[in-house]
C-alpha cells in the first residue's frame, strides 16, 4: 500500500463536475500532509469492487469523491467482512449531487469534509445491513420504499437526462398516482405483522434525505438502532400541504406519521419492491433489516 487513504473517485458526480474539482481539492489535502492514492470508477457498482480491491491491498482508509450513491458503493465493498476488529475509516469529499449523510454533520460541504480529513476528526458509525432474496445490502444513510422510492424509480427510468426538471416532473407524475400500499413487516419480534397502508416507509441511520430533507430528526449514526419513519395513507391535498415539513423535521408530528428506534426489522413482501438506497434506486424483495453498531469509522 502506498499511500494513507484510497480515493475512490465518481466522475461523473453532480453532472461532471466531480472530475473537474477533485484535482484542487487533493492538493490541499496533500499540501496538508495527507497522503492519498487516487482510483476512478468506471460506471455504475464499480466503486463496490474497487474498495473491496482495495481493502484487499491493504488499504484501510477511503474517501468517497461523489454523492451519496459512491459512499453507499465503497461501503458494499467493504462489507460484509469477517471481522470488526478492524474497522474500515471513511472521509467524504462531496462533489455529488447529493450529500445527505454528511448534512448531519454541517452544511459547509466540501470545507467541512476537507476539514475533518486534516484534523484526523473521526468517529464511530452504524452500518445497516439489509438482506434480501439474493444477497445482502449495506447502507449508513437510509433505505425507503413507496413515495420517494416511486419518484426516484421514475426519474431513473424516464427522466434521468432531464436533470431539476426530471426530479419535479418525477414528484408530479408521482403525485398523480399517488399509490398508498401496505408494506408488511415486523418491529422488534412484536407479534402482529403491520400491514397497514402507507404513503412511505424509511429506515433511516442519519437524518437527511435528498440534500435537505430532514426525513428522520431522532436518527444517531451511532445508536445501534435503525430509525423507522412511516406515514400512513396521507391524500394528495394533506401531502402538498405537509411537503414544507418533510425539510424541517416536523413532518413527525402528524397525525398520520410515527417512528419507532428498532434493532431488527422482519419483511414479509410477496414481491420485490422499488427501494431508494443512499439516493441510488433498485429493486428488492427484502426479508431483514438489523444494525452492525459501530463497524465503520466516519471522517465528520
């Protein structure tokens, strides 16, 4: 191994701009005495096999040069091991179009995170482990289903190109459908399966969504528990109304919404879903969700 941290970089974050920013900003943290290697992804996933890669030479220390999407890549290739001993250290330089994660910590971005890298400032992390019909996924921002989910999907599929305008043409058209369907599952071993309507489910580590969006104000990184927000079968005139408190927190309060800190969630979908994980959309037939407390180290 020949340098301290492995920068796995996404050029293609936030549009392109991810390539054209990284070069100053690894010169300021080499000028700072850090030292840094430098590896770019090749397209979607391949930033899993370039941390496992990495891990494998040695490497303990990573920096995730995108949004959210690279971070969540970097933690599936470093998971899952067969020991904690050894805790891996992840740093942020958010270039992306989305940094969630790192907005529990400051909304200062790029300064902070450089700030945090030259300062050594670290701290322990939860790493949420979903297991589904054919594999496992690990996560440290949130995993939702229904409503974001189905905005997301969509501007995947049909909008991807369109940029702010998919994004709000994706909430419309979602808005419009707006489907409200229950999402069986099980809380702690409690003995009823919920199977009630939703309008959305997260399970959430930190408290950020989408940039700004404040989906789970009581989430820890470091509490070993996964905080569940749902929202019940909310119409389309009491969504439009609540949206402004959806950034704010607030969204919690009414009457319709709840949350719970959970050590294991148990699935009992009869399909596969749309899920949007660490901003990145996929389809699973989840079966467990539990905590892996304290497995990463954090760069905040």
């Amino acid at each position: 191994m020949s340098g301290d941290f492995l920068a796995v970089v996404n050029p293609a974050a936030g549009g392109g701009r991810g390539r054209k920013l990284v070069g100053p900003a690894l010169d300021r943290l080499r000028a700072g005495g850090v030292s840094v290697d430098v590896i770019e992804t090749g397209g979607p996933g391949h930033g899993v096999q370039l941390a496992r890669d990495g891990w494998t030479r040695g490497y303990r220390k990573f920096i995730a040069v995108g949004g959210d999407g690279t971070a969540c890549e970097i933690v599936n290739g470093l998971f899952p091991r067969e020991s904690s001993a050894d805790p891996a250290t992840l740093a942020f330089l958010p270039l992306g179009t989305g940094n969630s994660f790192l907005r529990d910590f400051s909304d200062r971005g790029v300064e902070h995170a450089l700030e945090a890298i030259l300062a050594k400032r670290s701290r322990p992390c939860d790493v949420l482990r979903m297991q589904h019909t054919t594999g496992v996924l690990h996560f440290i921002n949130l995993l939702s289903m229904g409503f974001a989910a189905d905005v997301a999907m969509l501007r995947a599929r049909s909008f991807s190109a369109w940029g702010e305008l998919g994004y709000q043409a994706s909430i419309f058209i979602s808005l419009v459908r707006l489907r409200r369907r229950p999402f069986p599952l099980r809380v702690n071993g409690q003995a009823e399966i919920d199977r009630r309507p939703c309008l959305f489910l997260t399970f959430n580590n930190s408290k950020f969504t989408g940039g700004t969006m404040m989906i789970a104000p009581k989430a820890e990184v470091d509490d070993g528990l996964i905080e569940y927000v749902r929202w019940g079968p909310i119409g389309r005139i009491g969504l439009i109304r609540n949206l402004p408190t959806l950034y704010d927190g607030t969204h919690i309060r009414h009457s319709l919404a709840e949350r719970h800190a959970a050590r294991q969630i148990d699935f009992y979908l009869d399909a596969p879903v749309d899920v949007m994980v660490d901003g990145e959309v996929m389809t699973l037939q989840c079966q467990k969700l539990d905590v892996l407390p304290s497995a990463l180290n954090v760069v905040v």
